[in-house]
C-alpha cells in the first residue's frame, strides 16, 4: 500500500510541477497590453515665468522673467533659477498632464525685497498637473492653490 502511495504521490508532483513550468499562456487569453508611454512634452523645454494666479484670481509678477526659469532636462533632471538661487532637482509625467517634482536642492542666498523666491520655492512640492496653451506651459498646484504660468524661455539656464 505504500509503494501504490509514494507512486501516486511522486505522479502528482511530476505533473503539478509539469503544469507550474508551463509558461504558455491559455488558448484563449489576450496578448498583455503594452503600457502607453506618454511623449516627454516637457523634456528638453526651458521656460521663464510670467505670473502666479493664485486660487482667489489674485497675481503676482516677477520683476525680471528670466530671473525665475525651470528647464526639464531628458534625463529626468530639472534645473530651476528662483530669483537669486539656483537648484537642481528632478521630475517626471507618468501620465499627460501629470507632473511630480522632486526634493529640489537650492542654494540659499537671500533674495531682495519683493522677490518672488520664497512663494516659488514654497509651492515646489504643492506642482501636480500642467497643460501647455498657446505655447505657454501652465503649473497647477494641488488642492486648487493656484497656478503659474510660464513662457518659452529666450536663454536656457546653465545645467546646474
């Protein structure tokens, strides 16, 4: 009885094991989607800012654009001037229209009154979405906090 057992057993194992290594997928299954990969719109685009409007249709301007340029590199890098300083982080669009910045490392140097620096750098980590329109690019913040807008910049800042 127990050889006709540990046959069996052995029987099962083989072909539970057979079975397990088939990789085949069934007769009737569908092919895996492939994933859509959206285009980098923003890869390899330099962009100053125009304005910030915030939730309560309230704007504030920069004195000078192009003392306020973000440039998304297509490495996945982003290099930000912020009036006086200058960092360096990274960003991603997973989806069109979906933006996450990373931890941006910015230099600390103490901007002039009336800067726009520590709006801007306070709202880093608040970016969730953006849209171009009429060639302009437009960062929404989370929870309706507001937006800025940003135009093609005339000189690309340097890499870091």
């Amino acid at each position: 009885m127990h050889a006709r057992a540990a046959w069996m057993l052995g029987a099962f194992l083989i072909a539970a094991t057979i079975t397990g290594c088939d990789r085949s997928a069934p007769p009737d299954a569908k092919p895996a989607a492939t994933p859509v990969v959206p285009a980098a719109t923003l890869a390899g685009t330099s962009w100053q800012l125009v304005k910030f409007t915030g939730s309560d249709g309230s704007t504030l301007e920069p004195d000078d654009r192009t003392k306020y340029t973000l440039t998304f590199q297509p490495d996945g890098a982003v290099v930000a001037r912020i009036d006086c300083n200058r960092g360096r982080g990274t960003w991603k669009s997973d989806t069109p229209g979906q933006l996450v910045l990373g931890p941006l490392a910015l230099t600390r140097m103490m901007c002039p009154p009336g800067s726009m620096h520590d709006r801007v750098a306070a709202d880093w980590d608040a970016v969730r979405a953006y849209t171009m329109k009429d060639g302009h690019l437009f960062l929404s913040l989370m929870a309706d906090g507001g937006t800025y807008e940003y135009e093609p910049a005339t000189a690309a800042p340097s890499s870091g």
